[in-house]
C-alpha cells in the first residue's frame, strides 16, 4: 500500500527571488493536496500569497485569526488571494513557516476548501480560505505580496491519495 | 517442467529469508484506510471495525469536507462520536474566530464532541466546511482517547476558522468513529470523510 501522502515538487531558492514560484500541471490523482513552506522576504516584512490557476480576480474569500504581542484578533476579506502570516519584525535568520491543506482539489463540483497555519516567533495564524471556484486546480502560485522571497525559502508540494 | 535442485541451479547471489512474509510490499507510514463521499443525503457516517483494520497504526486522522441539509444560515456542527458510546462520556472545546472577534466554546458531559462544522444547504451550491480531525492513541487500552482538530467554514455570513479539541473519557480502543450533522440533519450528497491511518 503506498504512502498517502506523496512529494510531488519542492523548490528552494539559493537566492534572492523576486517572482512567484509556480507548481503546474498538478496532477488530478489526488484528493487532497498539501503546500508546506519556509519563507521570508528580503525586506523581513510581508506576506506570502497563494493563488489557484492564475485567478487574480477577487474569487478568494479568507477568515482568519491570530495571535501576536498585543493579543488575539479575526478577520475576514474576499479579495484577490490567500494570504498569509506577516513576517514584519522576524529577526533576520528567522523564517516564517506556513502548512496548508487544499482539499478536493481536482473536483469540478465543490468550490475549493482550503485550511491553514502558519506562523513565525510572534504571531500565530490560522486561516480558512475558499477559492470561489469549481474549477479542478491545475496550477499554484505562491509568491511575496511585494518584494522579494529571500534566499532559503523552501516550498513543497504533496498529494494525499484519494 | 522439470524439477530443478535449488543447490544445483547455479544461483550465485541468494538471500535466506525467514518469514513467508519476504517480498511483500512494505507497510507505509501515513496510509488511506477508507473513504466515503457520499453520493445522496446521509445521517451520519461511521468508519467501523477499526480494532481489526487499523491496529497497526498509532493515530488516525479524518480529513472531510461536509456540508448539512439545515437550510438556516451559516453552519451546522461536525459532531464525532466513538465506539457508538451515546452516554454523557465527552468533552471538547473550541477556539474559533468568526471574522470579527475571538472567542471560545466548550461542552461537558456530552454525548457527542464538537470537532467542526458543516455548511448548510442556505450556501450556494457547492460550498463546503473542511475538518482535518486527529485521533491521538487511539488504541491505546489506558488512556481516555483524545482528539485534536483544525477546521473552518468559509460561509457568506458565518466564516469560521478554529481549533478544537476533545476527549473520550474511555480508556477503550477505538473501535468506530461516528460523523454527523446537527440533530435532527443529515450530510448533503458530495461531502467527503477519509480515514487515516498514522504509525507510530
């Protein structure tokens, strides 16, 4: 019996990277899909962002909630994208670390469900996402909001068998 | 055919095993034990007979996406029962934002332990709530069973992200494990519960 969860791509930067990094043609075996990340931006500062299929319409409908120095708080928006925690302040050899499960990807009657944590030294997030869209997901990006990913920023992909 | 004496068959590179079990596959460590998408509405899901399928592993693990027939807005609960023990034998809580603020959530004695939620049917079609449950030790014949959970509903006007826990006050193994709804609902067709089995 194979393993259920399998390493479909990782990618780690060795320098400085200032565009998104793409996972394509996914492949729609899966039942789930699961993004693992080590990340910061050059300037220590931002969030890293994930779309689906190179939507950049305002299709992403996000809630969250964190914890940090001054206390906890929620929110929630329907923007362009996912997003995640923000890195201002994460000392320089810090990265922020951040697991997210996509489920049903490959499905063509649910719009995407999404779940996940990511967090650094202060502040810890979690956060529901749905991709407003029936679509099977082909394609991921993952990128800084603005700036720059800093050299050392892993991202992996893996399927959870169906 | 004829009959081949193994000492005389001028194989060189043998290997003597001792178990009849040689060059089967290998036990993985994070395996499927079963799935159920459900393809019309349903009362409640149980995965069964665990002692038998699942005592190889350490923990298990449901992955679901669910949604209830409950046409009011927002959610229904995600409700997780064990062994088919209805007594007063749970607790949970619940750390959740909605949005707005943060705010906690517990029952005590309760027969069935809240580890998420399930879109109700008042959503636009094809939205579901998505649960990611662990059953830590869930075999383990000396510890009440205890679960840990992250889930989230992202309903028009009720989006929801939180933790969960809960506890089985049994030191039995599992045996099954019960999904459902809010009394008195049932499962849309389309929600999807899969079981995990973790070694440890």
């Amino acid at each position: 019996m194979p393993d259920a969860m399998v390493a479909l791509s990782t990618v780690t930067l060795t320098h400085n990277f200032a565009y998104w990094i793409n996972f394509n043609n996914i492949p729609s075996s899966f039942r789930d899909l699961r993004i693992v990340a080590s990340y910061k931006n050059v300037d220590n500062g931002i969030q890293a962002m994930v779309r689906f299929n190179g939507d950049t319409g305002t299709n992403y409908f996000n809630v969250g909630a964190l914890s940090y120095a001054s206390g906890a708080l929620s929110w929630n928006n329907n923007i362009s994208r996912m997003q995640f925690v923000n890195a201002t302040g994460v000392s320089s050899s810090e990265y922020c670390v951040m697991q997210m499960d996509i489920f049903d990807y490959a499905s063509t009657d649910k719009q995407k469900a999404v779940l996940a944590r990511s967090s650094h030294s202060g502040e810890e997030d979690m956060a529901a996402s749905r991709w407003g869209s029936t679509s099977a997901i082909t394609g991921i990006r993952v990128s800084p909001e603005t700036n720059t990913f800093a050299a050392g920023t892993t991202i992996s992909l893996y399927g959870i068998v169906a | 055919m004829g009959v081949y004496s193994l000492a005389r068959s001028g194989i060189t590179n043998w290997v003597k095993y001792s178990t009849m079990l040689a060059g089967n596959p290998l036990p993985r460590d994070y395996e499927l034990i079963s799935t159920t998408v459900l393809a019309s509405t349903t009362s409640s899901v149980t995965f069964s007979g665990l002692d038998a399928s699942a005592s190889a592993y350490k923990h298990l693990q449901v992955r679901a996406v669910s949604r209830s027939t409950n046409s009011g807005t927002g959610n229904d609960g995600l409700w997780v029962q064990l062994n088919a023990d209805t007594g007063s034998s749970y607790a949970w809580h619940r750390l959740e934002g909605n949005g707005s603020s943060v705010a906690t959530a517990a029952g005590a004695s309760t027969t069935w332990m809240l580890q998420g939620l399930a879109a109700r049917s008042s959503q636009a079609s094809g939205i579901f709530s998505a649960a990611i449950i662990d059953i830590l030790d869930a075999f383990s014949s000396s510890k009440n069973t205890t679960l840990k959970s992250l889930n989230g509903s992202v309903t028009t006007a009720n989006p929801s992200i939180a933790f969960g826990s809960g506890v089985w006050l049994n030191t039995a193994a599992v045996t099954s494990l019960t999904l459902k709804p809010d009394a008195g609902y049932n499962f849309e067709a389309g929600s999807r519960f899969s079981l995990y089995g973790l070694k440890g």
